[in-house]
C-alpha cells in the first residue's frame, strides 16, 4: 500500500498591518472623543454653579434693598429715616449710611446697603410739583438705595440700585 502524501500549501500572504493602524486610528478618535465630552460637562458644571452663586447673590442684594426700603417706609413696623436723615444732614458730602444684612450664621453671603442723597432736582423733564408761577417751589427729595452682596468663597458679587423719591 501506498500512501499518498498530500500536502497542501497556503500562500503566504505579506500583511502589511493595514487593520492594526486603522484600528488605533479609531481608537484615538474615540479618546478624542471622549475626553471632548468630559471637558465639555466639566465646564457645563462650571457655568452651573457660576449661575447659582451669581443668583444667590443677587437674592441677598435684592432682599437688602428691599429690608431698607420697607424700614423707611414703615412697613410691617414702625419707620426708619434714620439713614435718609444722616444723608440729608450733610448733603454737600453725598454722606452714605450703610447696614449690614442679617443674613443666617452659616452663610458666606456678605451683603449691605448704602442710601446716598442724589440732591435737589427740582427741573426733572415731565414732572412738575408747581403749576403756579407764583408759588412756593416744592423740591422733591430724590435718593439711592444700592444693594451689594458678595459670596465670600468665591468672590461672586451683584450690586443693585433703587431709586427713591420723597416730595
């Protein structure tokens, strides 16, 4: 008996490692990719919290401003002018009066308001207090409440201003 030997060769291909550049080609495409998106929810979380400090701190100015206004008209308690007064006693000084916000303890928010005097402005275009020529003038008193807060950690700060008239 004979046997037949049968051998049967492959070529041998010559591979040039075309599959293995492609493949890390994608492979730092998709890094790229990657690190594209984390970057991009990192600084989303940095606008975030940028907009959450920025509206804390516009509240406490708000609320400043707002605590004053309502002390030196009365409301829900007796009137303040002490600050309008002070101001008023040497208006060439354009003094300022300021208070401190009581804020809660553990707050970083530092806020504060000041009343300044803007002066006598009797010839305000569209407004007239006297329509006889030969009568007394009426002056109104015009003021400026402005309202600062400041979160102390970050520095985030908001300054606000309200314009009060008395006649």
């Amino acid at each position: 008996m004979h046997q037949i030997e049968h051998h049967t060769s492959m070529p041998r291909r010559h591979e040039s490692g075309v599959a293995l550049v492609i493949g890390l080609v994608l492979l730092i495409v998709i890094t790229l990719i990657a690190i594209s998106g984390l970057t991009n929810a990192s600084m989303q979380v940095k606008l975030a919290s940028a907009t959450q400090q920025q509206n804390m701190t516009f509240q406490a100015a708000e609320s400043s401003v707002s605590a004053m206004f309502n002390s030196m008209n009365g409301v829900g308690g007796s009137i303040d002018l002490a600050p309008l007064n002070a101001v008023l006693n040497d208006p060439n000084q354009a003094a300022k009066v300021t208070r401190h916000a009581a804020l809660s303890n553990d707050s970083p928010i530092e806020a504060h308001v000041t009343v300044s005097y803007m002066a006598d402005n009797s010839a305000m275009p569209g407004f007239s207090l006297n329509a006889d020529e030969n009568s007394t003038s009426i002056s109104p008193f015009i003021f400026k409440l402005v309202g600062q807060a400041t979160l102390l950690e970050s520095g985030a700060n908001t300054t606000i201003e309200k314009g009060i008239m008395y006649e």
